[in-house]
C-alpha cells in the first residue's frame, strides 16, 4: 500500500499505529512471482529454523499480515502470500510451493485465521507432506451443505460498487465484540478496521474477489477431510477458537478430523476478533506450539 490517499486516512485513524505501520512498509519490501501468467505478490523475510505460511487475511493485500510478521519474524522465517490471483485451489498450491522453492522454504508451519484459515486448509489438505505443523483461528471447515452455486452465479453479475459493500459489511459483523477493552488496544482495532477499508477501495477488484470466493466455494465442494486423508503425516494441528465465534461449532469438527490436534480457547466477549484483542497472548501461544514442532525435530 502506497497511495497518499490511503495512508493519510489511517494516520488520522492512530498516530502511533500509523508510525508503526509505516515502519514497517519501509522496512518490508514486497516481492513478486510470475506463475502461468499470474502475478503472485508475497513477503519473504525473519529468520530462524522454522517457517510460518500464511495468507495475508485470504482477500490479499499482503500489508494485512504486518502484525503477523512483526510479531513472528524475529525467530521464524515468514512468508506471507497473496493468493487472489488464483480461482483455482490446485492452480494456487502449486503458485504457493514455486514461491517456497523461490525462497528455499522446504517445510512450513501453515497459519490462518478465517478466510486465511480456509486458504490454508485448503493448501494443507494437498500439500500437507511438506507442513510440519497447522494452526487455524476461528476459522470454517468444509461443509458440502454450505455451497451454494445459485450464490456464486449471483456474485459473478454483481457489479464492484454493490459486491464491495456486502464484504465490508460481513467484515464489519465479523469485527463486533462485547466486553470493553484498553484505549490502546481499541486504538489498535480502529486503525486494522480502517486498514482493511483501504484496502477494499483500492485493492480489491472484482476479479481477485471473485478469486477468493471461488476458492473458497471449492474448499466446500472439494476440500472434506477425515483423520485418514493424511497418511503418515507427523505433525501437529492448533486449533484457536473462541466461545461467541461465529465459527466456534467448527472447532470441534476440526478437532475431530486433523490427526494430532490440540485446542486453545480464549475467553467470551471478544467475538470473532479475540485473538487481535489478546495478540500477545495470541502470539506466545502460537510460536509456544512452533517451539514445540522444532523440539521434535
């Protein structure tokens, strides 16, 4: 994200956010890969053993993920992919694993929250030989029941100026919480609202819309899982949830059909967006389990 317009909305948002964001922009440089005529923007950066995968908040627009990579990159490789370009799941784990081989990234630990986390289910579900550990937030599980072709035929001939509004009205559902919290962290909050805002007006096209929402009619129609649809797989799934989620039933179906996986559950009156309220905890819960895979290796 470089547009004036844009970072001048959010530093009215948060002052401080705003240095911090800018920080980081500065100091993270997006890179890119050709694939099949497709452009795949994504960050490479940190250092460490392991590496975490994840899905710039699924929709794309990698700057989403900053508070995954500052938060991660000091003692972990991280790789944050844009995967809009791609309508197609089989298309988009093989663009994700030629920019793992571009990076020298043999193996991952796939992290990701809501749409990201579908993403990432839907990568893993393929690729899952080369995924030491998974880690999914608040996130769905596949469920036939909940394609609805008629739903995706309707999106297609909506135009952008109405398909945008219906996001950002489920985001801003989704983004709703009950209990009060510090000035800082509502500060926080506003300008991540606000940034995923910018990016609706001035990244988003109906094209890499579209993409995503196809992707994840197919992670419906074609991703199902049971316990045996990973033979010999070794490593270890972290399921985040959160008690008034939206997707909190799913939790357990995920429990239920990934081999050897654990559960971490915040407290209630924090909604979907729990895990942004509570981010160090978050994050120490997550590289916690990361440390755990490396122990075992």
């Amino acid at each position: 994200m470089r547009d004036e317009k844009s970072l001048e909305v959010l530093r009215k948002v948060s002052p401080a956010e705003f240095e911090r964001f800018e920080a980081f922009l500065r100091s993270h440089h997006e890179r890119r890969l050709e694939d099949g005529g497709k452009v795949i923007p994504y960050y490479a950066c940190g250092t460490g053993r392991m590496a975490l995968l994840t899905f710039a908040g699924g929709w794309g627009g990698i700057e989403l993920a900053y508070e995954t990579v500052l938060g991660f990159e000091g003692r972990n490789r991280v790789v944050v992919v844009d995967v809009s370009a791609f309508d197609d799941p089989e298309d988009m784990g093989r663009g994700i694993n030629r920019i793992l081989e571009a990076e020298h990234v043999d193996r991952v630990v796939v992290v990701g929250q809501s749409l990201s986390g579908i993403i990432g289910q839907s990568y893993f579900k393929r690729h899952f030989r080369r995924v030491d550990g998974l880690v999914l937030t608040n996130t769905l599980a596949p469920r036939k029941e909940r394609s609805k072709k008629w739903a995706m035929v309707l999106l297609k001939v909506l135009p952008l100026g109405l398909l945008k509004p219906l996001v950002r009205r489920k985001l801003t559902r989704l983004g709703e919480f009950r209990k009060e919290i510090a000035p800082d962290i509502l500060e926080r909050r506003r300008f991540a609202m606000a940034l995923i805002g910018c990016m609706i007006d001035s990244y988003w096209t109906k094209r890499n819309t579209l993409n995503i929402l196809k992707l994840a009619f197919a992670f419906n129609e074609r991703d199902e899982y049971t316990m045996d649809s990973f033979p010999g797989w070794k490593g270890r799934a972290l399921i985040v949830t959160s008690p008034d989620d939206p997707y909190y039933a799913d939790a357990e179906l995920l429990m239920d059909n990934l081999p050897n996986a654990e559960k971490y559950e915040f407290p209630s009156g924090y909604g979907h967006t729990a895990p942004q309220i509570h981010r160090d905890v978050f994050h120490k819960v997550i590289q916690e389990f990361i440390d755990r895979l490396e122990a075992t290796q």
